[in-house]
C-alpha cells in the first residue's frame, strides 16, 4: 500500500538545512520509524555494541506518525543521544537527526489557524499519519472540526492548547524544530534523505523534496557528485534495497515489516545490518 502523500494544502516551502557529516569511515543510518517506541529501544541496544568511535549516526525522520507510542519515541531518540555522550563520549554533532514527513506536518498542525483552509489540510494530515501525533499529544480529531469552523480566534485557541502540552514533555519542542534536512559526507560523496530528492534539481533548491520525495527519484542514475544517496522512507516499505546510486532502507516499520539500522562506508558500501521485529 502506497502511503506517500503530496505536500500537503496551504502552506509554502521551508529554506532546507543541509549538514556536513566530515569524512567518517562509516555512517549507520536508521529510517523511519513512525512511532515504534519497542522496537527503537531494542534496536538501540544492539546498535551500542556495535558502534565505534568516529563513527556517525543519521535518523532519516519519520519518528512520529501512525504508531502507538509516538512520545516514547522521541523520549528514546533524545535518551540515546544522552547515552551516547554521557557514557560512549561521543561528541554531540556525529549524531544527526532529519526531518521526515511526519514531523514537518506535525509543525503545521500546530500552525494550522493560518491555512487557507483548514478543515480540509486537517483533514488531510489526519488520513496521512498526524492522527496518531495528535492523539499521542492529548488531541482529539473529532473536536477539531468545530473549532476551525469557528474562526480563526477559536482555532488559534485550540493550538495554543496543543503547543502547550506538546512542549510539556521535555526536549520535544527543541526536537523537532531543529531537524535537519539532509546530511552529506565532506567529499559529497554520500547524501542522506529522508524520502528523495528532485533529480531536476541542484542540492540547494531541494526545499521540501527532502521529506516529501519527488517523481524520477526512483530511476536516478547519477546526481552531482554522490557515489551513494540513502533514504529512510520507501512509500511501498520493499525493504532495504541498494542499487547504487540509490539505497533505500526502509523495511516496512510501522506496516508489518522491521525497524533496520544499516552501516555504511564512507565508499557508500552497505556493510552490516542490524533488524528487529515490530
């Protein structure tokens, strides 16, 4: 079942935030995750055996949506990034963590009070995954409706409200907002996305093609200079699959298949692979 959806109604583009890896001999890179708090933690706990030092670790977005238990999610995100740093002395920045789909519509549900139409983007969010954020945060869907109807006061209201207990768990709010766009090696080697890119575009104008995706992405051949371009999101979840320049390791978390954490060299070889069960 094809679950990528179109950038939503009513909103512009966000300016994109692309960061330099350095030259890291190897890179693992996690893919979405969409709310599976169980399967993060037990895929974490094998993935601090396996790291080593200088290496780096990119989440390729999609933390929140469709799953049961979108706050333990990022608790546990947040968590092992302290556990990195506290007791593994990893430096802060050889852990990157990009904006997904989900996030990027959980930050407009929360600005919806200035869509052109906001019963109808809501609704649209809704059937794309934001239902389970929502939920996760003390909304409800069934009262939104009325609230928009009633103009934009009340709507903004109803926001307020949201933000509100959205940022009453600690560090969420930073979290999400400071997601990142994409990350690449220093010899632009390496590019790491969350759902595509644009194949007619250069790497600066991508904007939300990051976390969208865009048609062709799947055909590519070559794109600028990277030897390897690694997705975390696959709106048909076939698992991982690398056929270089691409390397799409989404294995279907969240709709029936596991939550992979894949290293990569800084060649763009996919070396070791790590897999748990939903």
């Amino acid at each position: 079942m094809n679950h990528s959806p179109d950038a939503p109604p009513g909103f512009d583009d966000l300016p994109a935030m692309i960061v330099s890896l350095g030259q890291p001999e190897r890179v693992w890179a996690i893919p979405a995750i969409f709310g599976q708090a169980g399967a993060l933690r037990r895929l974490h706990e094998a993935l601090a055996a396996r790291l080593q030092p200088g290496d780096r670790l990119v989440y390729l977005g999609n933390y929140m949506g469709y799953g049961p238990d979108v706050v333990g999610t990022i608790d546990e995100v947040l968590a092992f990034h302290r556990r990195l740093i506290e007791t593994l002395d990893w430096p802060a920045h050889h852990v990157i963590h990009l904006r997904g789909a989900q996030e990027e519509m959980w930050v407009k549900l929360l600005q919806i009070q200035w869509a052109m139409k906001p019963d109808e983007t809501f609704g649209w969010l809704m059937r794309h995954g934001a239902e389970a954020t929502l939920r996760a945060y003390g909304g409800e869907p069934q009262h939104a409706s009325s609230r928009f109807r009633s103009g934009v006061v009340v709507t903004t209201r109803w926001t307020n409200e949201l933000r509100e207990r959205f940022t009453g768990h600690p560090g969420h709010d930073a979290f999400v907002h400071g997601l990142l766009a994409a990350a690449l090696t220093a010899d632009r080697g390496m590019l790491f996305v969350s759902a595509g890119i644009d194949p007619d575009k250069p790497l600066t104008k991508q904007v939300d093609n990051f976390w969208w995706g865009a048609p062709g992405f799947d055909g590519l051949t070559s794109y600028d200079t990277f030897r390897t371009i690694v997705r975390g999101y696959d709106a048909d979840h076939r698992g991982k699959i690398i056929a270089p320049p691409l390397a799409s390791i989404d294995g279907g978390c969240g709709f029936g298949g596991p939550l992979y954490a894949v290293c990569f060299t800084s060649s763009g070889e996919a070396i070791e692979e790590l897999s748990v069960e939903v």
